[in-house]
C-alpha cells in the first residue's frame, strides 16, 4: 500500500524540483570539469527547506528529508527568527529539533532584526531572505525550498492587482528565483490543504503563526475575507484560476522583458541618452520596461517604483509640453533634454 495521496502529491512535487536541482548541478560541474583532477570526485549538492514550524514548510521539509537521499542530494535546513512575537526564539529551537528529527543536516536557526521600511510584512520578508541568502552562502548549498503553496500564489496575484503595478505585479511568485535559480517553489501548483493533510498523517507537529490570522496585516485580511467573499461571488476555482492567470502573465511580462532587453540599445543615442522619438515608435509595454530599466539603474529603489511613476515620465516622450522634472524615488530626476530623456540622481 503506498502513502496516502497528500504525501504522494507532495513528494512527487519535491522529486521532480530536485530532479532540475541535480541536472543543473550536473551541467555546471560537467562545465568546470577541467578545474578538477581525475582523483576529485565532484560534492553532491546541498538543498535547504527554509522552514517556520508550519504546515506548509512541514510538509515541504518531510518530502525533501524522504526524497533527497534517493537522489544522492545532501538535504539541511533553516528556520528564522523574526523576534516580532514573545517566546519566537524558543519556538525556533522547536523547529530545528523537529528538522534535525526528520533527518535532515545541516540544521541551524538564524535570528534577523525586522526594519520598518516598506511597511512590517515587506520589511520582516526583506530580512528573511537576507539571512536565507547568508546561510545558502556560509553552507555553500544550491537551493533552496520555500513552502508556498497555490493559495499564497492566489493571495500574491490579488495583492498585485490592488498595487496595479502592471503584468509583472499579477505573475504572481516564479516557481524559480534569486540569485543563480538559488530558490525553488515546488509547491506553486498544490493546494494549502493538501500539505496540512500530509502533515497530519505524517503525524507532524506544525505551528499556526497568530501573524496569519492577525487582521492587521493586508495578506491576512485577504486570506480570512478577500478570498472567502470572492469565492462566494465567483464560485468554487477562484483560487486554481488566480494561480493560472500569475503563470500566463509571468510567460507575458518574460516575453515583453526580453524585447525591450533587446530594443534598449536601438533607442540610445552614441553617447547613451535614450532618444524620445525612437522611444516613441516603441509599443508602450516595451517602451515603459525599458524607463523603468533606466530609472532603476539611476538609483531608484525597484520597490518604491510605482506603475504612477513610470507613466509620468512616459509623458515626457508622448505627451510633451514642455513640462518640468519628474521627481522619482531614491533621489532620481527624469527630464527631457533636446529630444533626449536624460535619468539621472538629482
């Protein structure tokens, strides 16, 4: 009898990340051959579940400890302390023993001080994937596993929507990011039950973060109102159609990436300034990736770019009339010059 069908859908989603992980490895150690000896033999890889203690990174740490020794992949993981609630610390302990019990090594919890830049939920992630990048870099590991499931992909597409920040805000979470594909998101396509339920008959203890369940935070209202509300309205499905539109306007937004990537160039003049009436010829799409591109690399933090922003220097090139400085964040100026359009910190 095999194991039950949560168990069996998780694992399958992790064995199949890991399979990519191992040939990605393979392919980069095959690359670097000539700097090894014959007498060397290549280290397996080291993939971490960054884990909080509940349901979904539970489940996601039992599948990586079940398959990453069938596959020769050395498995550890990390679970940070955001000291935002009494007794955090403790509780950490509590996930490292659990971690180290399903098998897994290296196993180390990390404390982070959370600012408050960005709001508390933009600042607490800022900081946790900082001390997520760190560790990855002090173990040397490959990947690593975050637990988001299909209903965190839902919760981010609508976020997005309220921004109204374009195509790129409603693609929702890339189920490969960061530095080098360092992270992977093996559980974009399960539902959030489903990983409880594999938790529960795997007997695994798993914690319920009060955070999630706190009015005060935008994601929680959305997953305790927003989404209720609309499934009433909507019917069942609103979430596996949320998550189907994240991955069609990601495969959108990449395509439109790579053609203003391409047509960046075309538009600059011999000394570097953007061109107004060859941006002009662009499709708008194109033509305000490739300002947001400039204003970016001029200083402005990606964070704090609003679409507002960008549609605001995008004036200077379709609807000139002699207007003034566009004042952007992080100090950066947008003014056109000459029919040039010249970014710049101010």
């Amino acid at each position: 009898m095999g194991p039950h069908p949560a168990v069996a859908a998780i694992r399958l989603a992790v064995r199949r990340v890991l399979h990519d992980i191992l040939t990605d490895h393979e392919a980069l150690q095959t690359a670097g051959a000539s700097r090894h000896t014959s007498h060397e033999r290549p280290p397996s890889p080291l993939v971490l579940v960054a884990c909080s203690g509940g349901a979904d990174s539970m489940a996601l740490a039992s599948a990586l400890a079940f398959e990453a020794p069938k596959l020769g992949i050395r498995a550890g993981g990390i679970t940070v302390d955001h000291g935002l609630q009494a007794g955090s610390d403790l509780r950490a302990d509590e996930v490292v023993l659990r971690l180290r019990e399903l098998g897994l090594d290296p196993v180390e919890a990390t404390s982070v001080t959370v600012g408050r830049e960005g709001g508390p939920e933009a600042a607490a992630r800022d900081a946790r994937y900082a001390a997520l990048d760190a560790c990855a870099a002090r173990h040397g590991a490959t990947a690593v596993l975050l637990g988001h499931t299909r209903d965190d992909q839902a919760e981010t597409v609508l976020l997005g929507l309220a921004r109204g920040s374009g195509i790129r805000s409603l693609s929702g979470m890339a189920a490969v990011s960061g530095a080098d594909g360092r992270y992977r998101r093996p559980f974009l396509q399960l539902d959030r039950q489903t990983a409880r339920k594999a938790c529960m008959v795997q007997s695994l203890p798993v914690w319920d973060d009060p955070h999630n369940a706190d009015p005060a935070y935008t994601r929680s209202r959305l997953r305790h109102e927003g989404l209720p509300a609309l499934e009433k309205a909507l019917g069942k499905g609103v979430v596996e159609a949320l998550a189907r539109t994240a991955q069609l306007s990601r495969d959108d937004a990449d395509a439109l990436d790579t053609w203003a990537s391409q047509a960046e160039a075309s538009v600059r003049d011999a000394t570097g300034l953007l061109e107004c009436a060859k941006l002009y010829a662009l499709p708008p799409a194109v033509r305000r990736r490739i300002l947001r591109r400039a204003a970016i690399k001029a200083g402005a933090p990606a964070g704090s770019l609003f679409a507002r922003h960008i549609e605001e220097v995008d004036r200077l090139i379709t609807g000139w009339r002699g207007q003034g400085a566009i004042n952007l964040p992080g100090k950066v100026v947008a003014q056109r010059q000459g029919g040039r359009l010249v970014i710049r910190q101010g």
